[in-house]
C-alpha cells in the first residue's frame, strides 16, 4: 500500500484491515448524524476512504425491529460505516469511534485484501496512474453529490 497526495490520499493493495461500524439512522452527535461523524472523522485522519449503507431492516442489542417495510413506524434504520485501511491506521483510528459510541453501537474488525483501489477513469478513457492523486473531492456536496464546486463540478 501506498499513502501519497497532499491530503493522505492512498492506493491499497494487499492485505488491509475493514471496519464496520453499526449505528442507528437516528443516533446524533452533537446534533449532527453520527455516521456523518464518523465518515468525517476519518476522512480527517486521512483513512483511505468510507462508505455508508443503510439497512433496510435490522435489530440490535435491545432486540426491536426497525424496518422500512410500508406499514412499520421505524425511522431508526441500520445504517453501517464501512472504513478500509492498513490495520494500523485502522488501529489507530479506533478510539475515535469508541469516544463517539456513547450510546451504543456494534463495532467489527475484519482482515481482508484490497485487490483494487483506484480513482475513476478521466474522460479520454485512459486511466490514471494508480499511484497519482486524482484531486478529486470525495466529500459529499450539500446536493449529495461528489462534485465539489471548488473543483469545478456543479456542487
């Protein structure tokens, strides 16, 4: 794996370490999401990246069923943070997210291998040197996209 790019942006390959972060829809910190949190945190820490997946259905530690089924009142869906990284920089960013679990939340660790991990190809169809940093902005726009208007999208 390699880390370059001025904000830590990194090009993995081999073995890696996946965390998964189970929170509900509604949990806040701070009156912001936490999953929001956590994604922003990491992007801080310069972890390679973050997804988020909302569940459609789901219990957890008290054993209520959320839903999103029509007829279910749930608003609290399962919603998992999902963070690929070197294990140590995995490690590393782990008290983080225990400083951020106050009100629960099931947190996962597993090995895995990072066989490609790389920026979208450029128009001209040709693509970028896997080690080079795109400069693109991964952090969502207000309109949920990844275009940021600083780099010339349409956020």
């Amino acid at each position: 794996m390699r880390h370059d790019g001025a904000r830590g942006a990194a090009r993995l390959d081999g073995p890696a370490l996946r965390l998964t972060v189970l929170v509900g829809e509604r949990d806040v910190w701070h009156h912001r999401p936490l999953y929001v949190e956590i994604v922003h945190r990491a992007r801080a820490a310069g972890l390679a990246g973050a997804s988020v997946f909302r569940g459609i259905e789901g219990f957890g530690a008290a054993s209520l069923i959320h839903t999103q089924r029509l007829l279910s009142l749930s608003e609290d869906l399962p919603v998992a943070v999902v963070i690929v990284d070197t294990e140590e920089r995995v490690r590393a960013f782990l008290p983080q997210v225990d400083e951020l679990l106050v009100t629960g939340g099931l947190v996962t660790l597993e090995a895995c291998e990072v066989i490609t991990y790389r920026g979208p190809a450029p128009a001209g169809g040709a693509h970028p040197d896997p080690g080079a940093d795109t400069g693109m902005d991964t952090d969502p726009g207000m309109d949920g996209t990844d275009r940021g208007a600083e780099k010339g999208g349409r956020g």
